[in-house]
C-alpha cells in the first residue's frame, strides 16, 4: 500500500485537476503497486480537502454495479464516493458545462433515507425500511483521470476510478418519487434521450438484482471504516444504463414512465 504523505499528494492533485478542468495520467502507471485500498484513501484525503473548503457530504454513490462493468474493470464488487453538497443540481434547468472535464451522463435510482442504516449484516429488507422515498435520478460522471491513457490508450484501472471519486460528478434528482413499497423497483424503467433521441434504455434489476442490494452493500462496506449511511442521506444506488456523452447544447430527457421525467441542459 502506498504511504499517506503519496496519499495526501494525489487528492491534492485531483482536488486541483477538477477546479481547473484538466486531466490527470494514471495514477496506477505511475504507482504500478497502488491496490483499491489505496484508492479509497486518496478518495478520503480528497474529501477532507473538500470539507476544509466549507463543503459537506450529502450522501453516497455506487458504481461498478453490473457485472458487465466489474468484468471490464477487472473487479467483483462494486465501488463507492461520496456526493457533496455542490454536485447537486436542479430538475429542468441549465447546468454549466464549465463545472466538468468530459461528461457523461447515466440513469439511476436514488435511495433518500428516513432512518440511519448501518452494517455489517444490512440487507435489502433494511434498506427499504430505512428509505423514505426512491427518486428517478440522471447522476453526471466525470473523469478527473483520464479514462485512456493518452499516449498508450490503455483503459485506467479501477483504482484509478475509485481515487476519482469514483467518477462522479454531479446528481440531478427529479420525477415522482416513491415509497420503496409502492412499486417493485426491480422492474422501474427509463429511457434517456438526448435532444430528443433515445440513447439508453434498462431496466433498475441491472444494478445488481435490485437497487437495494447496492446500497445494502454500501452500508456493509463503510462499516468496515466505523462509518454508516445517515438520515437525509441520498444514496446513488448504481446506473442501469450505458453512459452517454454530452456537449454544451446538449438537453438530456429520462423518461421513466409511472415515475415521472428528469431533465437537465447544458449551457
């Protein structure tokens, strides 16, 4: 495992690449011994940085929660970031394109907790009895790193991801949002257009068999940190859909039928 002072380095560097839009190397080519571990301590280092600027931390994301991408990633379990209070956006307005790198836009479902939900032993039972409503949600990633190598073209590791706060970016909440018993989640939908072309469909069983397993995962995960997932949390609990690159002029549209629609532009 790399050192803490290496640690501290590389959220710093990150911490500035993603105020001033520019992309980093690999860390994992410059550290080619760097494990996941290593990631998530840079993640928190990172973090810290973004708290002394006055920022907090709102809730959480989930990645990786296919099996198409943890076998693209050479992982078997998903990954985690947080969200801070600045990454969120409103429903129906314009976002400055200004704020990302290279973005790319996916589809997911939000958990927003009524109850704090802490592991290790959480299951699905106990998210859904700890949520207080589920909300369509379009989650905009980014890439701090880059995600090819410029030169080799070689795709980053997973640690670099998870260093990146996992890629994300941004969260726009939006539509009708439920009770988690009101519908089966499993078989919530949505179609994301962008100016008014289907780009992706899925359906929310793609994360993992259910969303809520992803965020059961999540509290079993951070309690190994003495950490927990809080009330008022927002819990990004994995895309179901490719992601789908944008441009200033951009609008992006989901659909989620029964649930209502989520839509942003960029300016």
């Amino acid at each position: 495992m790399l050192d803490d002072t290496t640690h501290q380095a590389l959220a710093r560097a990150l911490y500035d690449a993603r105020k001033q839009r520019r992309q980093l190397r690999h860390f994992s080519k410059a550290h080619p011994t760097m494990t996941v571990d290593d990631g998530y301590a840079i993640q928190r280092e990172w973090v810290k940085l973004e708290l002394a600027d006055g920022h907090c931390i709102k809730g959480r994301k989930i990645g990786l929660t296919s099996r198409a991408m943890q076998l693209s990633s050479q992982i078997d379990e998903p990954d985690y970031a947080p969200l801070m209070d600045d990454m969120f956006f409103a429903q129906g307005g314009d976002i400055p394109i200004e704020r990302f790198i290279a973005p790319r836009i996916e589809v997911e479902l939000a958990f927003v907790l009524g109850k704090p939900l802490q592991g290790p032993g959480a299951t699905l039972f106990d998210v859904l009895a700890a949520t207080e409503y589920v909300s369509p949600a379009l989650e905009i990633i980014d890439a701090r790193i880059e995600q090819f190598d410029r030169d080799t073209k070689a795709p980053r590791k997973v640690f670099d991801t998870i260093s990146d706060f996992a890629a994300n970016a941004g969260i726009v909440l939006g539509g009708r949002p439920v009770r988690p018993d009101a519908v089966d989640l499993r078989w919530v939908g949505a179609m994301l257009f962008k100016n008014g072309v289907v780009e992706e469909t899925g359906l929310a069983a793609g994360v993992l068999n259910h969303p809520a397993n992803g965020v059961a995962w999540l509290a079993n995960k951070v309690a190994a940190y003495g950490e927990g997932l809080n009330a008022g949390d927002v819990v990004l609990a994995g895309s179901f859909t490719r992601p789908t690159t944008a441009v200033a002029g951009d609008t992006l549209h989901a659909d989620y039928g029964p649930l209502g629609t989520v839509s942003f532009r960029f300016v």
